[in-house]
C-alpha cells in the first residue's frame, strides 16, 4: 500500500493532483507565516531593555515570545509556541504532561532561567529532546539513526505504560501486526493496519530518501505529506504520531528558514483532535488520494496561525505600553491595576475597581488615577459623575 503512496509522491502524480485543485493550497499562508516571523522586527521590540523591575513580566512565562526579560536579558519565546507543542501533541495520544515541567526542561536545555520551575521528569525531558532536535536542527539530515534517537528518548525507561517494547528500533515480528484498533476487547475495530514488518527497513529507506531530496513540492504541503506518510508506515510499536508530529515541525521550521517556533501545529491539531483521526483513516483506507487530509492539515494550519496572531498581537501591545510607561516607573499601586488591566479585565476602571485591586483608599486610587491620566496612561471613557471610568491608552498615547 505504503509504496503506492511512493511511487506517487516524488513524481508527477501529486503535482497533477495538486495542479486540478488550485484552491487547495493559499498563497497567503506563506505571507501569513513569514509575517508572523518578522512581526518582532517591524515592532522594534526585541531589544528593549527594562529595570529590575521587569515590568514585562506582566506576561505569563508561557506567553514570552520574542521578548527581553528584566536585567537586560533578552530571550525569544520558546515558552508558548515550544511548550504547547511539546504538551498538545503528547495530548493527543492522551498522555497529559505539566506544562511547567515542560517548560523548565526547555530552559534547562536552552541555557535560560529556571527559576520557580520544578525538576522535569525523565519523559519530559525526552520529549522535549526530541522536539528541540526536530525545530533547531532543521538542516540536518532525517535518518533512522536520528528518528532512533528520538524514539529512544520518548521510552527512557524502555516501558510504554506496563508493556516493554522494543525501543530505538524498528517493531519486530514479535510485536505482531501493528494495528490502530478502537471499542472493547473481544470486539475491537480495526481502523487501519501497518506494513508488514518485512516491509520496514524498505518503506523507511524510500521515506526518509524523499524527505531529505530537493523537492518541487511546497515545503508546508511536504510537511503534511511527511506527518501522514510516516505515520502509515507506523515503523515503531509506539509513539509514531509523536514523531509524526515531530517530523511535520521540522519540515515547517524548514519552511519558515527559522529555529524559533512562533505557532505549535499541535496546539491546533489537537482542537481537532476528532477530525484528525478521521482524516487520516479515510486517506488511509482508502486508495492514498490524500487530497482532503492535506486540505484538512492546511486548514488547521490557517487556524492556528489566527491563534498565534492574536497572541503575538496581545504581546506586543503589552510589552509597547510598558516601554513607553518606563520612561518614567509608576508606583507598584499603578503597576498592579496596569498589570490586570492587561490581563483580560472585564468593563472599564472605576475609582472603586482601582482601590479594591490596588488595596487602598478610594481617595488614594482617584490621586494615582490623575497620574495615569496626565501622563496618558489611561484615558477617561465619556460620562460624568458616578459613571466615570477609565480605560488604557494606546502605548502612542502614552507621555513620559
């Protein structure tokens, strides 16, 4: 079946089928993508320097992207796009990891800051190996040697749940025919069934010789047809849609011509988690026309760079306030109303809202409120009286 699949891919084939369906792929996923990577510049954000303060910390750790932290520290996020990835795709498979864990084994092995962040565990840690491989080290060759690595890494203990497997290599006769089956024992239903491990080592080679070949195809379709390819040939007893998955980044990241993940593709994938299984055993069962499943992945792909835009766009805007409010520091008071104010606050501010958040006296609130609102910080919605309320300005807005 796999080598059906094959012959079609490098050759003319897929390019005829893609040719007859001129809607499937929009062009403006690449400005999109390539946007999403230059937005930072644009913005002149990534070498703001803060106090001791830090006032960026206003944003999650998990939310960090591509901007400086306090101590004129300077980082790129691989915090949200990294630890989503990392944290959705083993979701998928229904396994949950903590996603602190996940986000002190990136520190750890990126050389940043781990403060506050608890020890990783040893499968975190391989997972996260093995995403860091996959996204940093693009250019690299794919090989069985690597992806054997990778497999290792996500078994450290050799174990996948009470079962022993066969780890860092390819599944043997022994396993028996590697079938993704659902419903009760004794009436399973069987959704689709691997090559024959007779198969293995020749599916792989024709694999990974397309993979790592200059290609007509465009790199974001090639990054779909890698995830379900490698996923049909099912060449390990377990954790072959990790390394799908895995693999489908890397080719993204060779798309992108970046190390840095600005979106997670699983984080979207696993919205969708229903359809994503359907997709791939209808194109699975049926005679490998894999049309839908690569309309479905571009699909998923579009929503989730719209996640990653509205992220980016909220990050900006956060970091572009305090730039302009550090000029010159407000009290920890203000800073504490700013910082919720930023933080998904419900309506407007009202003298009462600020004394309660800030803890202290309304004539206090209402004196600090006339700073922020000579210095432009916020502005005073229309309304007199008791219905006077306040809202943050635009960092343009903002006077020093």
């Amino acid at each position: 079946m796999v080598s059906h699949f094959e012959a079609s891919v490098p050759g003319q084939g897929l390019l005829q089928l893609l040719g007859k369906t001129p809607n499937l792929f929009d062009q403006s996923l690449h400005h999109r993508r390539s946007a999403l990577v230059r937005n930072l510049d644009q913005h002149h954000i990534p070498r703001l320097t803060l106090d001791e303060r830090g006032d960026i910390g206003v944003v999650e750790a998990g939310d960090q992207i591509a901007l400086p932290m306090a101590r004129n520290r300077t980082i790129l996020d691989l915090g949200r796009a990294l630890t989503d990835e990392v944290v959705k795709s083993s979701a998928i498979e229904g396994e949950h990891l903590d996603p602190a864990e996940v986000r002190s084994s990136i520190a750890r092995k990126l050389g940043l800051d781990v403060a506050g962040l608890p020890e990783p565990g040893r499968e975190v840690e391989g997972i996260v190996e093995m995403m860091l491989d996959a996204t940093r080290n693009f250019e690299a060759p794919l090989t069985a040697e690597r992806l054997s690595g990778w497999h290792a890494a996500l078994f450290p203990t050799g174990r996948s749940g009470m079962s022993r497997i066969k780890v860092g290599a390819w599944r043997t006769a022994e396993s028996g025919p590697m079938r993704v089956v659902s419903g009760p024992i004794g009436r399973e239903k069987i959704h689709y069934e691997a090559p024959s491990v007779e198969r293995l080592e020749g599916e792989m080679e024709s694999f990974l010789r397309w993979f790592n070949a200059p290609s007509e195809i465009d790199p974001v379709l090639k990054a779909a047809i890698a995830h379900f390819w490698f996923v049909t040939i099912h060449p390990f007893e377990d954790g072959n849609g990790r390394i799908a998955r895995a693999i489908a980044d890397m080719a993204l990241s060779q798309a992108d011509e970046t190390k840095e993940r600005f979106y997670s593709m699983s984080s979207g994938i696993e919205a969708e988690r229903r359809e994503y299984y359907i997709q791939l055993e209808s194109a699975q069962r049926g005679n490998l026309n894999i049309t839908e499943w690569l309309v479905w992945f571009l699909g998923c792909l579009d929503h989730t760079l719209d996640d990653a835009n509205e992220k980016l766009s909220s990050v900006l805007h956060k970091a572009r306030l305090w730039q302009q409010i550090n000029l010159k520091p407000v009290n920890d008071r203000q800073r504490t109303v700013i910082n919720r104010m930023l933080d998904n606050f419900k309506g407007h501010l009202t003298t009462s809202k600020y004394a309660k958040l800030a803890k202290c006296s309304n004539d206090t609130a209402l004196r600090d409120i006339r700073e922020l609102l000579g210095r432009g910080i916020v502005a005073k919605n229309p309304g007199r009286g008791r219905s006077t309320s306040y809202r943050l300005a635009e960092p343009d807005e903002v006077s020093a």
